[in-house]
C-alpha cells in the first residue's frame, strides 16, 4: 500500500478523532442531540487508526486496499468539516430566529446521522473483503534501490577517487569506531562504500569482513543470519555477497545456527573484523543491532544512511561522519556525457558556429593527447578506443538544465543519460526531455528507477511526517522558504500539535530539522541563513518538489491551479495553489467546490478567488508576494471564522480592515514589508494570536533620518517607518513573536507589554527617553524571552533602557540594538546562552571587551554608524572562543588578531580605510584563523592604487598559510 495514503490518512484521523473529542467535550452533541453518535463516530475512527498501523507494516499493494485507505480518508475529512459547521452554528445561535435556528440544528443532526452510517459501512467494508488482517504481522525484505541498482552505475560513476582516498583514511585512522556515510538516495553512498570495502588497504587491514543490507522493516533473525554466514575465519577474500574465494571455486561456507554472539568466542574475539551496515534508517535498528553485533577492539562499522541526526548519533563525533555532496558542476555534465555516449572516455567539442540541428558526430578517434574530461596517458589502449564527440553550444545549455533538474544525482544522470542515449541526440531533444522531465519520471517505465530512488527517501520518513513533508507542495516557488512560515502552517493545518512537553512551533521546528537531516530538503545557501547552526530558510531540489507534488496531487491533499487550468481535477480541493497571471474566479468554481477548502496559496496575482462566503473552511489564507492585492480584497475576510493563519507579507496593501478583529482563532498574522503602518484597534480581540510580525525586514541607516550629536559622534537615526500598535494590546498573553512595533513614548504600550508573559521575541522601535526606562523594567519581566530586537529614536532612549534593565532574560540568544550607543551594560557579560548580537559600531570607541569571553556568542554583526574610521580592533589571546561569523560594517584603520584568538571564526568581513600613515598590512594575525573559510575585505577608493594592490596582497600571503585555504573577496567603495 502506497505510504503517502496511509500517512496522509493517520493525519487526519488523528486530526478528527481530537475534533470528534473536542465536541463531545463542547456538548456540541448534546445540544444537537447527537451525542451518541459522536461518540460512536470517534470510537470507530480510532479502531481504523488501528487498521491503517498495521497496513503501514504489511506494505500490501492491492489496489481495492487503496481505494478503503481513501475511502477513510475523505469520510475523516467529511466528519471534520460536519463538526466545524456545528461549532460555528452555535456561535451564531443567539443571533439566529428561533425557526431558522431549529431548522440548521436539525440539517447538522442529520449530517451527522448519515455520517454514523457511512462509517458503518466503510469499516463493514474492511471486514467484507478482509483488506487488512491485523493477525497479519508478517515481514518483507526488500533490498534497498541503492543496493540494487549500483551495478548499472558503478561503471560510469566520475568523481570518486577523492571520496575513496578520505574515506579510506578514515577506516584505516580510527579502531573500534562507527563510520558513518551520510546523504540521500542517489548519491553514491553504497557506491563509494563498496569502493572502500573492496580497496587492498582495507583487506590487508581486517581480518573479517561482513555487508549486509538493512530490511525495513528490521528483521534480527534475518541480520543474525545473513551476518552469520559471512563471518568466516578465512573471509580477507570474502567479497560483498558474503562468499569465499579459494582460487578459482567460489563456495558458500554456514555457520552454525547460532547468534552472533555465541560464536564471540571462536570467531570474533581474536579477529579484526569490518561489518557495512548498508542502508540503516533508525535509532531502533541500531539498538537491535547493537544487542547481536560483538564487540572486539580494533574492529569497525561502516554505517551508510540517509540521515544526519541518526550519524551523530551513532557515530562518536564528527570527525567519524563523511557526508557525500551532489556532484560537482563538472563531474555531473562528465557523467552525463558517459552515459548519454555509453562511453567511459571520449573527447568532447563544443561546436560554437550557427548550425542546424541535427545528430553530432561520434568517431573513433586515434589522436594523441588527453580527453577535455579524461587524462589518458599517450600509450594507453584507453586512448584507442576514445570517442570524439561534437555538441552544440545549445545541447550543453539543455543538458545544464536537465544536470540542475536532477539535482546532480550520479544515478538520476546516469538513468536519464542511458535513457537518452536510446533517442537523437540533438538539443531539441535534449530540451523536451527538461520540460517534461517530471511528467517522464511518473509514466515512463525506463526513468523508474529515479522515481523509485526518491520514494525510497520518502517511504523511509514516519507515518506522520509524510503529510508534513506532502504539504510543501504548497510552496510552488520551493526556494527560499522560511523556516517559520512552513512550520506556522503546519500548525494551522493540524499537522504539528503541542506535547506535554514542548509548544506546537518546538515540535514542528523538529519535524523541519528530521526532514533536513533527511536530505528531503536542503537548507539555504544565502549567506545569514544559517546563524548559530540554526537553518532560517530551506530549499526543495527540483525532483523531490515534483515527487511530492505528484504524491500530494494523487493522494487529493493538493489541488494547483495554473494558469486557469486545474492540474488535478477534483471534487473537493483541501489545499489550493493557485499560480501565474489573474483569471475570473467564477470559472473556476464551476469546476472545484471551495466550500472544503482548508488552505489558499496564491503565487502571482490575486485575481477574482477571494471569494470568502465560499471558503468558509479555509484556515490557511497565504497571500504573501502577491501582485495587485489591495485593502478591498481583504474587506470581507471576517466571513473566514476558522481562520489561523494570515500572511500578507511583501503585498501593496496601507491598512488592516477592523472586520480583523472578528478572526477569533487566528494565530498568526504576518504583514512584514507591506505599507500597513497602524494595527486596527479589534486586533486586542484576538486572543489566540501568537505569532505577529509587521515593520520592514531590514533598517536603512540615513533614509530620511536626522542628524543627531550628543557627544559621542555624528550618526544617522534610524527611519521610523514600523507599525504603531492599539491601546489593549497587554490583552493578547498569547504572543509568543510581536514585533517590530513603534510605541513611540507611550508609557501606557510600554506597560501593558508586562502582561505578555509569553513571549520570545519581541522587536520595539521608536521609543524616547521617557518610556525607555519603563521599557527596561518589562524587559526584566519577560523570563522566556529569547530574542530581543531594540531600535531607539535617539541616543539618549536607548541608553535610559538598557540602563533600566538589571536582571536580563537568561535564556536570551539573540540580541539586536540598531540605535547609537555608548558604553555597553555591564549585564550583557551574564547573558551565557547569547548566540548572536547586532551592535552599533559606536561602542568601538569603549571596546568590546564585556562580550569577548561568552561561551556560546557566534555571531557579531557591527553596524555602520558613520564614524570617522579611526578606530583599531584588537583581539587579544583567547578572545571570542565560539565566534564564527564577524561582519563589521564600519571603516576601521586597522585589525590586529592574536594566536588563540577568534579560533572558530569562519567568515570574516571587514571595511578598511588605509591611511597614508598605516602600517604595512593594515590587517595582522589572519595566519591564527586556521577555521577560516571565506573573507570579505571592503577597502575605501583611493587613488593610491599601488598602495591597495600591496595591502591585498598581504592578506593574501597570510591566508595561503591556512589549511582550508579562504576565499578572499575585495570591494571597493567610494
């Protein structure tokens, strides 16, 4: 049975049955008069839990099990929306006649009736025809797609000699350790592993050798018996498969029937031994495993998976972890030639004249000298037996599409390439492959082993997270998503609820890491996405967004709208996506029914479907970055009573309709970047609100500022263009996020602030020397706070706040003062969980010495105040243990590093005036950052350009000295 019908199913009988709960809780089915059947309904609900847990460990694949997994599916759905119709009617009750009160209440009564019966029916169903036994516990091996598909790869695979040389140095370095081999489906991991385990270095080392496949389900007799027949005393010639070589026969040699660890004696215990674990995908297969595998020093596992949690899990430190990368641009086109070619070595011209397109040559070349893609030495018979092939200057454009749409996966090319090898080769070709490539993965029988790799990755995850992953189908653009608005969503939806232990955003931000650590998303690559090894945005690889799409389209979770044209025709859409230009919504509603609508995502312009009277369901209205929204389309959006999240963000519109306070359930409303700069006053009716981000994302010094000189330095205030919040916002002790907000000096929003309790981050602007000193007393009283973001109007305000504070949040980790200052409080030296901090560059001139020595700071990032680029920055031993990124952006004269300090720092960015009386170099000591990665040096113009050319080329010979050999980037600026 298809896992994505089940874990899709298991969501939302999960979903339902609290619902279901919740009713009978509510009394709804006592006003009603349904109770009974609520309760009848809820009970059989959780049986068909029951039922689909054991479907999910039977993998059975008839197709009339499929069509009871959606049958229950919809019938849960039917249910949910049955109950939020009554929830909603019992608001409005009062407010009804008498005779139209009656008559709704009985319409819901007999929906509900109804429903009792067709549950009936759909369980007898499952007895009728015997779908799913729970007697039935049996167990299926299947080999993973890796394993069996390598021998169609492993010829042309390119780029492996470097992998092989680390890894094997790795195994050969550490005794009695656990190597892990970390990345998804399709990289290579058993590929490079095999490498490794068949290499002489290896065999000489060990003297037994064992590769078995992990079953998933794990099966210990299975392990236990696979194991043991390869543990042979003469294995140094065992190969992969487990069998021993003894001249030219090839026997298999048993062992008893025993455990492992009854042989300990005679086998293991004076043998150095090398065991793969091939395709591990739990902590709970490892710890059955670790109960039959023998223990003897020297000895070693190689672990291949495809996630990073479980590697640092098993393996003693990172050291021990080798995580395989998508190929480089190179050796993808390379591998793509070969496979295309069916040739391991050929030469490759690119033929740049204007000509018709038509088949290359190929030829059997005997010219001397090397491939443009394989050395091949001159007396070789390699060289013999080389192709010459001529491409296209478009045929390489077209396969640099189809390399990026693979996601440079060696065995998405490698599939791809052999199947195109089959047809002309011409860029025409080429491209009609591209631009259909997802649709040819879906139907065409020869690319199913590209599907199959990424199921694979897929099928792995647990029943609950397949809908989460299935729902970022919703992000048609899948790049560039940031980290909290998927996981906002998933809580609106139902898909991440709140332990006993941790709130719903806690529990969503582990199922966003586990899906990292899956390699089924890839974090960002942009420069600030990672702070503190926290991951802010994520990407979705071309191929795996069409593998969910596809799987949430069949599985009727995601309906898309492109262009007018409905990609998946269905009777009732639960998330819509609509994308590209403005249509006519009336003709799409003559086609999808909205009224079961549960999310919107708009993507290009708005158009005619904010119809809300009909999507009275929807809890998820996402509009963020769309064109042509106005404030009239959101005039009636308090017809959208279930709704929880709102997201406006990057749109046009000036101002929130007062109709927003009548959103009761609403949780998150996000108008960041947008012109709205006064919150409606029936935003304090909003009592579940938790997450509220408005302001702009980013604070441009001098924008229509003023001068301001109060004895520290002229600087540039800040532009006070964030959003003024209504009186009664104390009101709202749901917030967890509230910023960035202008209180401007209003004593009274600087104390109702106190009341909310809740929060962890909190961004607050324009405040005066009047309110800042109350400012600082609610700062004290916030315990949970985690974030703080202050921006002052002037100097003086600022100073007053931080002043007033005397007994700081002690789990703060981020801290941002985007206004002048001078000296920094002495408190800031308490803050031991502080990760990151924005200062304004004027504390340079009293120095940084209060936060060189926290434990866990990582992040510095100096703001340009306009100072006037005097200032010396010295780093003295043992400064700064963890920091990892320094960006500053004053002009400073010069920078002095001392050994032992900035001993973590990996990206460095700095704006050097040089004067006429600096010292040679202008920046000492970069020869200590042996951590050092990338460094960005801004260097004022000057016409000098002899004396620029020396400067760089002394931190040059600096940074060669490092063994991770930096990336040094030089601007200039005016």
């Amino acid at each position: 049975m298809e896992a994505a019908a089940i874990g899709a199913t298991k969501s939302a009988l999960y979903s339902v049955v609290k619902t279901t709960t919740t009713a009978i809780t509510d009394e709804i089915g006592l006003l009603l008069g349904v109770q009974e059947e609520l309760f009848f309904i809820k009970e059989e609900l959780e049986m068909m839990q029951g039922f689909l847990q054991v479907a999910k460990t039977e993998k059975i694949k008839e197709v009339v099990v499929s069509i009871w997994v959606k049958q229950v599916q919809e019938l849960a759905f039917d249910v949910e929306d049955c109950l939020q119709e009554a929830s909603v009617f019992l608001m409005k009750t009062s407010c009804l006649p008498v005779m139209c009160s009656v008559k709704k209440r009985e319409h819901i009564a007999r929906k509900i009736r109804v429903l009792k019966t067709r549950i009936e029916d759909v369980s007898n169903r499952n007895q009728r025809y015997n779908l799913i036994n729970k007697d039935n516990g049996g167990h299926t091996y299947e080999e993973s797609i890796s394993t069996r598909s390598i021998a169609n790869v492993q010829a042309l695979l390119v780029g492996l000699k470097e992998p092989k040389r680390k890894l094997v140095e790795l195994v050969l370095k550490e005794d009695g350790k656990v190597i892990s081999v970390v990345g998804m489906d399709g990289l290579g991991k058993t590929t490079l592993v095999r490498e490794v385990y068949g290499s002489q270095e290896i065999r000489d080392k060990f003297e037994c050798f064992a590769w078995v496949t992990i079953s998933h389900p794990f099966n210990t007799e299975e392990f236990i018996e696979s194991l043991a027949k390869q543990m042979t005393l003469n294995s140094k010639e065992a190969d992969t498969e487990g069998r021993t070589v003894e001249g030219n026969k090839t026997k298999r040699e048993l062992l008893p029937e025993k455990t492992i660890k009854d042989k300990e004696g005679t086998i293991t215990r004076k043998n150095k031994y090398l065991i793969v674990l091939d395709d591990l995908s739990s902590m709970s297969e490892w710890n059955k495993i670790r109960d039959v595998l023998p223990t003897v020093n020297e000895s070693q596992f190689i672990v291949t998976t495809r996630s990073r949690p479980l590697a640092e899990s098993i393996s003693n430190s990172s050291d021990n972890i080798y995580e395989i990368k998508e190929l480089s641009e190179n050796d993808a086109f390379d591998l793509f030639c070969k496979a295309v070619y069916k040739t391991p070595n050929y030469r490759l011209l690119i033929d740049q004249r204007k000509m018709k397109d038509g088949p290359p040559e190929e030829s059997h070349s005997n010219m001397n000298g090397p491939s443009s893609n394989e050395k091949i030495e001159e007396d070789s018979e390699l060289q013999k037996q080389c192709m010459t092939i001529t491409i296209t200057e478009d045929m390489k454009n077209e396969a640099g599409l189809i390399i990026r749409s693979c996601n440079r996966l060696p065995l998405a090319i490698v599939t791809i390439g052999s199947y195109l090898a089959t047809k002309p080769k011409t860029s025409v070709e080429w491209k009609t492959m591209h631009d259909h490539l997802s649709s040819e993965l879906g139907k065409n029988p020869y690319l199913g082993v590209v599907n199959t790799v990424l199921t694979s990755s897929y099928d792995g995850l647990p029943y609950h997270l397949k809908p989460c992953l299935l729902y970022l189908s919703v992000f048609h653009n899948h790049k560039e998503i940031r980290r909290l608005r998927i996981i906002r969503q998933w809580m609106a939806d139902g898909y991440v609820m709140a332990d006993h232990k941790k709130t719903a955003e806690e529990v969503g931000k582990g199922y966003f890491y586990y899906l990292m650590g899956r390699s089924l998303i890839q974090p960002s690559s942009q420069m600030g996405t990672i702070i503190s090894g926290d991951v802010k945005r994520c990407n979705i690889d071309d191929m795996m967004y069409e593998l969910i799409l596809a799987k949430a389209e069949h599985e009727n979770m995601v309906s898309v709208l492109e262009d007018e044209n409905l990609i998946t025709m269905t009777n009732k859409v639960r998330h819509l996506v609509i994308t590209g230009g403005s249509c006519t919504g009336g003709k799409v509603q003559e086609r999808v029914k909205f009224s079961h609508m549960r999310s919107l995502s708009i993507f290009g312009e708005v158009g005619d479907y904010l119809r809300y009277p009909r999507m009275k369901l929807v809890r998820v209205l996402d509009l963020e970055g769309t064109l042509n929204l106005n404030d009239g389309d959101l005039r009636s959006i308090d017809k959208l009573c279930h709704l929880k999240y709102l997201g406006l963000r990057g749109t046009k519109i000036t101002e929130l309709p007062e109709s927003l306070g009548k959103l009761s359930e609403l949780e998150t409303l996000d108008i960041r970047n947008t012109r709205v700069v006064r919150l409606p006053t029936g935003l304090a009716k909003l009592h579940k609100l938790s997450y509220l981000r408005a302001g702009f994302g980013k604070f441009r010094w001098g924008v229509g500022g003023v001068r301001v000189s109060r004895g520290i330095g002229t600087f540039i205030s800040i532009k006070s263009d964030e959003v003024r919040v209504p009186l009664g916002i104390g009101k709202l002790q749901s917030l967890n996020i509230f910023g960035v907000i202008d209180i401007g000096g209003s004593k009274s929003l600087a104390r109702e602030m106190q009341n909310l309790i809740n929060l962890r981050k909190l961004a607050v602007t324009g405040f005066t020397e009047e309110n800042g000193k109350t400012l600082g007393k609610v700062i004290d009283g916030l315990r949970l706070l985690r974030s703080l973001f202050l921006s002052a109007a002037d100097e003086s305000g600022l100073m007053c706040c931080l002043g007033s504070v005397s007994s700081p949040p002690k789990y703060l980790q981020s801290l941002k003062l985007h206004s002048p200052l001078g000296k920094l409080p002495n408190w800031i030296s308490s803050l031991e969980n502080l990760g990151k901090i924005h200062l304004p560059s004027s504390v340079l001139r009293w120095g940084i010495k209060a936060i060189e020595n926290l434990p866990n700071l990582k992040f510095i990032y100096m703001l340009y105040n306009m100072c006037n680029g005097s200032t010396e920055l010295f780093f003295g031993k043992s400064a700064f243990p963890m920091l990892q990124v320094l960006i500053i952006e004053e002009w400073v004269k010069s920078v002095s590093i001392e050994k032992t300090a900035l001993k973590r720092l990996e990206l460095l960015r700095i704006r050097i005036r040089i004067f006429s009386d600096i010292q040679e170099g202008g920046v000492l000591g970069l020869d200590f950052l042996e951590q050092l990665k990338e460094m960005e040096v801004v260097l004022m113009y000057s016409y000098d350009d002899k004396r620029n050319r020396e400067f760089v080329r002394n931190i040059e010979k600096q940074l060669k000295k490092l063994p991770k050999q930096p990336v040094l980037r030089v601007t200039y600026k005016e």
